[in-house]
C-alpha cells in the first residue's frame, strides 16, 4: 500500500494547497441580505468538504474551512467547535478587538497538513459578521475557540498561520509535531 501525505490525502479531497494564489487575495464580501442564496450555497459547500474531511480525519480540537480553501474568494468560514457545540457560521467576518493576552499553540492547517506551527493568538477575540438578513452581528470568542475562528478569518483576509508566527520558527513535520506532547486544548471557558 502506498503512503499518502496528509497534503495529498487533503488535495484528493479539494482541497487548496498553499502557493494556490486564492489563498493569498482576500476574499470578496457578500452584499447581504441580497446576496443571501450565493451566501446559502457557499456555506453549503463548506459544509459537505467539511463532512468529507471530517470521515477521512477526526478533529478531536475542533475544525475550521474558509471558502478560499474550496476554491471560492468570498468571506465566508465555518468552524465546528469541538464536541457537540453547534457549527459556527461566518459571513464578512472581521475582527474588531482582541486582548493583549494569549499564548503560542501548534496550529495546523487543511491547505497544508504535512506541517504544524507555533503561532501566537490572542485569548479573546471581538468579531463582527453578517447575518443572511443583513444585520451586524458581534460575537466574542475566547481560548480555542478563538484561535480557529481567528485563523479561518485569516484566510478570508489571506493570510495563511505561517505569516503570524514569530520570525526565525519554522514549521515541523505532523510526525514531529505528534511527539511533542503539545497541543492547545478548548477548555469550554
């Protein structure tokens, strides 16, 4: 049997591998609610490649999927907490505050999953998004449910982690990063 890369296995399920030049634009925002059934369908599809990853992978931390990463440049994310929280839905996100406070945690990420990276995140994290209908929501996020919805809107401005870790880390292989024994965990609180 052949060994595939975990960035193969990810490419073979469509995803958008990094140097893919959508990953480096922002996305585009939806003009809602007049764009709400295009705002509908590209949820839609983050969705179904989230539940085709999610039969190949299991995220016990919880996942993330900007629209990008399926090939399609407009603001939308979604992001399934860990457990059985309910799937968070983004629309135009944009973060408006964070605390001064945070930590450095290993992230991965679907675009390429051979690798892991300490990046720096805040703990909490003001966001405001869109509704269908239009209205302005805003929503604070904290610990590491911060962390996902804060690097998926990273993808939606186009940014991939690596641009956020600190100058001279590097990322390191998935087999290295499973022995460290590190891992950020979502506490809940």
């Amino acid at each position: 049997m052949i060994d595939v890369r975990p960035s193969q296995q990810m490419r073979d399920l469509g995803v958008v591998q990094r140097g893919a030049g959508i990953l480096a634009e922002p996305a585009r925002a939806f003009d809602l609610p007049a764009e709400r059934d295009v705002a509908e369908h590209v949820v839609d599809e983050l969705f179904a490649a989230m539940e085709r990853i999610g039969q190949v992978h299991p995220f016990a931390k919880g996942m993330g999927f900007a629209a990008p990463q399926i090939g399609i440049a407009r603001a939308a994310a979604v992001v399934q907490p860990p457990g059985d929280a309910p799937a968070i839905i983004l629309l135009n996100p944009k973060i408006t505050s964070s605390s001064d406070a945070g930590d450095e945690q290993y992230e991965g990420c679907l675009s390429f999953f051979d690798v892991r990276g300490l990046v720096p995140r805040p703990w909490k994290i003001m966001v405001e998004s869109t509704a269908l209908t239009g209205e302005t929501v805003t929503t604070e996020y904290d610990r590491g449910l911060a962390r996902l919805i804060h690097h998926e809107i990273d993808h939606l401005d186009g940014l991939l982690y690596t641009a956020r870790m600190r100058t001279g880390i590097a990322p390191i292989p998935v087999e290295e990063y499973r022995q460290t024994g590190r891992a950020w965990v979502y506490d809940g609180s």
